[in-house]
C-alpha cells in the first residue's frame, strides 16, 4: 500500500570558495624591506606588525622637523613680546602706528609657521609610524610577495602579502534568475530563518563537509554579463578546510513535500 511521506528534492551545482574579507598588504611609505615579521601561513590578529620598512630616512626627517618647530616656537615668541612691547609705546606715541602694524602682522606669521611646523613635524612622525606595515584585519596570511632588501613603494602593483578572512567563508553558485525567487518561497513554506536557506557543500573528494551552510538571500545579485543569479553560500570553516578559490559542490533543496506519494520507478 503506498503510504504518503516527506520528500526533500535537491539539486547538486558546482560552486567556488571565496574569503570573507581579503586584504592586499601594501606600504604606505618608500623604503626598503628590512625585516618579515610573521609566519607565512599563521593566523594573525589585526593590527600586528608584518613588515619593517628602514625607519632611519624616517628617524631623521622627524628629528629635522622637531628642529624647525623649536625655531618656529622661539621666532614666534620674539614676536609676540616685541608685539606686546610695542602696544603701550603705540599709544602714547612714542612709536608709529605703521610700526606697530608691522609688529602685529610679524606676530600673525610667526604663529602661522608654528602652526605649519606642528602640521610638518606630525606628518613626519605618521611616516614613521607607517615604516612599520600592520595587519589592516584579522585572518591567515599567505606567503610573504617580497623579499627582504626589496625596495617597495605605495605605488608598486604586487602587494607584500594577502590576507584571508576564512571564517566563516563564502561559496557562490550559479543559478538562472527564477532561483531567487523560488528559493524565498521555499525558505517561507519550510519557515526557514530569514539569514538563509540550510545547504550541503560536498568536498573535491566527495565527501559531505561536517558544516552545513546557508544562502544569504543578501548576498544574492545579477551577473549582468548572463542574466544568472550568483547565490551566495556562508559556511563555517573553524579548521580551514575551505580554502579561497577551491571548487566544490553545494547540494541545493528544490522542493519540500510533506505528503509526497512515491512508487516503485
């Protein structure tokens, strides 16, 4: 006797791993790779020094504009006292008002090249600090695309390093524009979360990956050059075993019955 049961029809695509979030690390200053300061291959945190720029050019032009600013400094004080001395004699006569105009004038630029010096002597000291190349975001680094003594530049086209975030991590499928909406009708009659639809993504060797993962209805847009749906898959991967650019195989539910009626084919 046939019995009615719970059928789940799905379709297997290819698809490709993408990182979360990549990062091209790049110098900000000229100079020369003095030292590599990470593991090719570790997990770093953001914010942790990766490479060393030579920071004597750097050293020495923030001492030189510390220089400037001390005379700056002592210039502008001059000023303002020969100012303040000329106020009172002004208005007893005793000197012109063109001379005491000349004073005041003197004293507004001496303030200004303070002010400039201040604004050089910081721009100074950020060059330092970028001689030192951090970590822009969290993740696993790949090998280092320089070599120590390299002379680097913010203008060279090959980064020093890339930066992967892969957990979570993203695989993208395609599908033909109708997908989407069947696949939002499907996350309703299942009363699916809103963050997605549960999928399986199938290893290179076959293998059904321990993390299920779900489609971001967000992440879903239109590849102009097609007309297809690129669905985006967010998936776990705690042991990095996804890594960016590998091919695997996303099982996609079609359709949900729940009083499927099935006979022997």
């Amino acid at each position: 006797m046939i019995q009615p049961q719970v059928l789940a029809v799905s379709e297997t695509l290819p698809g490709r791993v993408n990182a979360l979030q990549t990062a091209e690390i790049r110098p900000q200053v000229s100079g020369i790779i003095k030292r590599r300061l990470f593991e090719q291959g570790a997990e770093i945190k953001k914010g942790t020094p990766l490479f060393q720029i030579n920071a004597a050019p750097f050293e020495a032009e923030v001492s030189s504009a510390q220089a400037g600013l001390l005379r700056a400094k002592a210039a502008n004080d001059k000023a303002q006292q020969q100012a303040a001395h000329l106020r009172p004699l002004m208005k007893t006569g005793a000197v012109s008002r063109q001379s005491f105009d000349e004073a005041i004038a003197n004293a507004r630029q001496a303030a200004a090249d303070v002010a400039q010096a201040s604004a050089a002597l910081r721009r100074k000291e950020l060059d330092l600090s970028f001689a030192t190349v951090g970590a822009p975001i969290s993740g696993r680094i790949d090998q280092a695309l320089v070599s120590e003594e390299a002379y680097v530049t913010a203008s060279d086209s090959t980064p020093l390093a890339r930066i992967y975030q892969k957990d979570p991590i993203y695989v993208d499928i395609h599908q033909p524009a109708g997908v989407y909406h069947q696949l939002r009708q499907q996350s309703a009659s299942q009363k699916a979360t809103t963050t997605g639809v549960p999928v399986k993504i199938l290893l290179p060797g076959g293998a059904v990956y321990h993390q299920p993962g779900r489609i971001l209805f967000s992440g879903i847009s239109v590849d102009t050059a097609t007309g297809d749906v690129i669905v985006r898959i967010e998936v776990s991967n705690p042991n990095r075993e996804l890594l960016p650019g590998m091919f695997v195989r996303v099982e996609i539910p079609r359709q949900h019955y729940e009083d499927a009626l099935m006979v022997p084919q």
